[in-house]
C-alpha cells in the first residue's frame, strides 16, 4: 500500500465507550456475516437490522457492495484487494462499537485469516454469522446475474468458481437459509447474542 502515516498520537476524548453505551442502553458489537454470494447475507443482515430497530437498539448495517462504492471504490478483488477491503471494513467496525453501535456487516470475506484478524481486532465484540448455503442454491438463486458470469468467464477471481472461500471452523452462529426461512435465521440470531 502506500506511505505510513509517522508522527501520530491517539487522541484522547473526554466521552468513554461506556458513558455512549450507558447512553444508548446497549452494548456496542459486531454482527459479522459470511458466505458465498447469494448466500442470503445481505437478506438476513437487512431483516435483522429491523428487527434490532424495532427493539429500540441503534444499529448500522456495513454491505459489501455499499462499501465499494465510496470508502473502498479504490479496491478490486485480487487477493490482496480481498485483504484490504477486509482490514479497512474491520478498522471502520471497531469505531462504530467504540460509539456503542450494534455493527452489522455482510462481506463474503473469503479467507479465514483475515476473519480470524478481525476477530482478534475486535476481541469479544465480535460475532460471526456463517451463512451457510450450498454453491449450487447459491448459483440458482444468483440474485446479481453473477456467477453466470463467473462460468463465462467474464468476472476473474470470483469466490467459490475460480477463488476459494473458506468456511468458518468454529463459528459463534450458523444459519442455514436453504434450510429454514428468513424469519426461522433472524430469530436464531437475535436468540443468540446477549443484548442487554
């Protein structure tokens, strides 16, 4: 990447994460969704964020796809592309749970150690969603028309074709959205985490 910043001092603030948390009611954490596209990720993110609200819980919903289009429009998806965008999204995560937001992202994040490196970034704060669902619902569903272009040939390094991805060892939840609809996944999720 480019030139190291030099010369920088964190700077202190008189507000601490616990006096934007007694604020809120909440605890601010990181909801980290993985999967193929077309898994069902960004569907079961976009209802969980509702739900969250309807809950009186502040929340902000991080897509992959949104993400590209302004802080990381910069970024293919070479491998070390795949590794920024990851490591950018993990930095801009850690100051939204530092507000005391509950932090919802959905990237394919392919590779388990540039999970593992946000997990270790964010220590307890961070849950991760495998979404798991078959290659082939995936590619059935391909709501982006882009695994056709994929097995054209048309778009190079695509996860699960020409790229691999790297499914979770030992994932906080896992929701299965071949299995069980919408409603069953966000109810399994919102069971899970431990809101106050």
């Amino acid at each position: 990447m480019g030139i190291k910043s030099t010369n920088i001092v964190w700077q202190k603030t008189n507000v601490s994460r616990e006096d934007r948390e007694k604020l809120l009611n909440q605890k601010g954490i990181l909801i980290w969704f993985t999967g193929l596209s077309g898994s069902g990720k960004s569907t079961v993110a976009t209802m969980l964020e509702k739900k969250l609200h309807d809950m009186g819980k502040l929340t902000y919903l991080l897509d992959g796809d949104n993400v590209r289009h302004g802080l990381n429009s910069d970024l293919g998806f070479s491998k070390e592309d795949r590794i920024e965008n990851i490591r950018r999204i993990a930095e801009i995560s850690k100051l939204f749970v530092d507000s005391g937001v509950i932090t919802i992202t959905t990237f394919i994040s392919p590779f388990i150690k540039d999970r593992e490196a946000v997990r270790n970034l964010l220590k307890e704060d961070f849950v991760e969603v495998y979404v798991d669902c078959p290659i082939e619902v995936c590619e059935k569903r391909d709501p982006k028309g882009i695994y056709k272009k994929a097995r054209k040939g048309e778009i190079k390094n695509f996860t699960g074709i020409d790229s691999p991805y790297e499914p979770p060892v030992n994932p906080e939840i896992t929701v299965q959205t071949h299995k069980n609809s919408l409603e069953e996944c966000v109810g399994q999720i919102i069971d899970c985490l431990e809101l106050e």
